[in-house]
C-alpha cells in the first residue's frame, strides 16, 4: 500500500515505514510528535487505485516528526560574460525529516 501525498509544492510517493525530508512544517513541535498530511492525491491499495481530482477527500497520511535537518549545500554562480563579473554565494535549504506511519483511506 502506497499513497501520494502532497507537501510544500512537491509530491511524495509514502508507504508506511518510510522517512523522508519535507519542507517545513508549521505544526511540528518535540521528536515523536505527530504530523498529519491531508493533502493525498492518490491512493493504492490491494483494490486497486483511488485518484482524486485534485484531492482525495477523507483520506489522510499520518507521520511522527523525527527532527529538523538542513539539506545538501548546493553552489549559485553568476557571471556576465566580457566584463569578469563572477559572483559565489551558497545555500543550504532547512528540512524536516518525518516517518511514514500509516494511510487512512477515505470512507
């Protein structure tokens, strides 16, 4: 059983046990507490598929927050060309890591 849920603009393809980086998440609070994604846009289970159009309504992923991560650094450069204009500047993108517990199906 598996589900695509939705987060942050990105699309997560979750089955229960897994972890994975989100962006942050506005109701996470200590390691353990709970996280509930409703935003599921599909579900597949031994049934078959359930697609929702955008969303399903009534189904729901929970989540345990694990613990907030900084993502890899990765390089911006800019140049202009015939002047040697070159800039360097580095970012590394604040992440939550989460664990998949389970998928609610919706009724």
């Amino acid at each position: 059983m598996y589900a695509v849920i939705q987060s942050g603009g990105k699309q997560y393809r979750v089955a229960p046990g897994d972890v994975l980086d989100v962006e942050l998440l506005p109701e996470t609070g200590e390691a353990g507490s709970s996280v509930r994604f409703e935003q599921v846009l599909m579900v597949s289970n031994d049934d078959g598929f359930k697609i929702g159009s955008p969303v399903l309504s009534g189904a729901a992923v929970t989540a345990s927050f694990v613990g907030a991560i900084r993502g890899p650094k990765i390089r911006v450069f800019k140049t202009k060309k015939r002047i040697q204009w070159r800039r360097t500047q580095g970012h590394r993108q604040n992440l939550h890591r989460v664990r998949i517990e389970g998928i609610e199906l919706p009724r």
